[in-house]
C-alpha cells in the first residue's frame, strides 16, 4: 500500500508538473508557427452568447498604419523593451498610491499573453500568470509574430476579435484596406471595446482616434517589427 501510495504521488506530481510547465511551453512553441484558433476569452463570451466573428489573418495582410496605430496607442516602447515597460508600471502605481484612477501599465507583449492563454480577471494569481506567459512569449516569440497573434486576438466589441474581423464588421473592408482614420478608430477602442464603437464613435473616442492619428505618424520604421 506504501508503494501504490508512492508511486500516485509521484505520478500526480509529474502530471501537475506537465500542466504547469510543459503545457505551456508547448503550446507557446506551437503558436510560433500556428495560428491561435481560440482563446479562453473568445470560448467565454462565446457561452454568455455573444457570437464568435474571428478571422485570422497574416501579418502582411494588415495595413501597416493598423500597426502604427496601435504601437502609438497601446504601446510606443514595443520594439525597444523586452515584454514589460518598467517606466509605464512605475507611473501607474505611483499615481494610485497618489488616489488617482488605476491606470493600465500593461504593454502589447502582456495584452497578447493574456488574451491568449488566460481569462479575463483583475485577480494577482492571473497578474503573476500573466507575467510569466510575458516572458515566455518574449522568449519564444519575434516581435513581429507577438504584434501578428495580438492583432489577431484582440477584442474589439462584442463577439468580435481580431482586426480582419473588425474592419469588415465595423467599416466593410479588409485590414489590409483599413484608411488611417479607421485605424485609429479601432484603436481608440482597445482599452474598452465593450463599450466603445469604432463604426458609432462617441465624441470622445473621436477625439481620441484623432491623437491616436496624429501620433501614429510619428511612428518610425525601428519602432515597428521586425524592429531591427
């Protein structure tokens, strides 16, 4: 009975040690080269019965000014940190500690590893998953596929992800057609696409879509993939 009892208990490490670590390697390697079918938010707002629009679509097939808007939105150190803007968390804690609004610190890098492998929560348990999976992408992944899988898998209202999803849905062309003002648009409605509308813009995520405009210009060619 010892034995057996050994033996479960070496099986049961070596199965959580596969769930845990190996898991997760594996898939991210696979998602190098494989495109991300479903993500764990797109399954969950699938039974809450909001529809599922998602088309994947390669890098090369989204207009650039989609990228540009983006970096200038979301992310204007992509290229140049490697997964995490120390700067930008510094700024966010120094500003709650100071009673302002909690604000996002998290870079394009930690978006896609949320998006990807985890749920949609505010809890530290998924923060520290998150981080991990950050590091691991930044790892396993060029910056040019962690901008492709992110574009990919974000969401951009209800039951729509992805930008090719998002451009037909809300302005009826492909990403590769998207016009710098629709770009900005889907942009401007990252930070809450729940409740903002890239095709019904309010007069604030206008006027955000047009800073998110003026900036993206001044995106240059190193703060883009494959940043070099």
């Amino acid at each position: 009975m010892r034995g057996f009892l050994k033996r479960l208990r070496r099986h049961l490490v070596l199965t959580a040690f596969g769930i845990l670590v190996l898991l997760p390697i594996a898939t991210t390697l696979i998602y190098r080269v494989v495109p991300v079918p479903v993500t764990p938010l797109m399954v969950i707002r699938l039974f809450e019965g909001e529809g599922l629009d998602h088309d994947w679509v390669a890098y090369d097939r989204i207009a650039p000014v989609m990228v540009r808007s983006v970096i200038a939105a979301e992310d204007a150190k992509f290229c140049s940190h490697q997964g995490f803007d120390w700067d930008a968390i510094g700024d966010a804690l120094e500003s709650a500690e100071d009673g302002g609004r909690l604000r996002g610190g998290s870079t394009i890098s930690q978006q896609t590893a949320k998006n990807v492998f985890l749920w949609p929560d505010r809890s530290w348990l998924r923060k520290g998953l998150e981080a991990g999976f950050t590091v691991l992408i930044e790892a396993a992944w060029p910056k040019r596929r962690i901008l492709e899988i992110y574009l990919n898998s974000v969401e951009f209202g209800p039951g729509v992800y992805g930008v090719e999803a998002a451009a037909r849905h809300h302005f009826g062309v492909a990403a590769a057609d998207l016009s710098p003002r629709q770009a900005a648009l889907l942009a401007a409605v990252l930070p809450n696409p729940r409740e903002r509308s890239a095709a019904k813009p309010s007069a604030y995520v206008s006027g955000y879509a047009g800073r998110i405009q003026a900036r993206a210009r001044s995106v240059t060619r190193a703060m883009m993939p494959p940043c070099e």
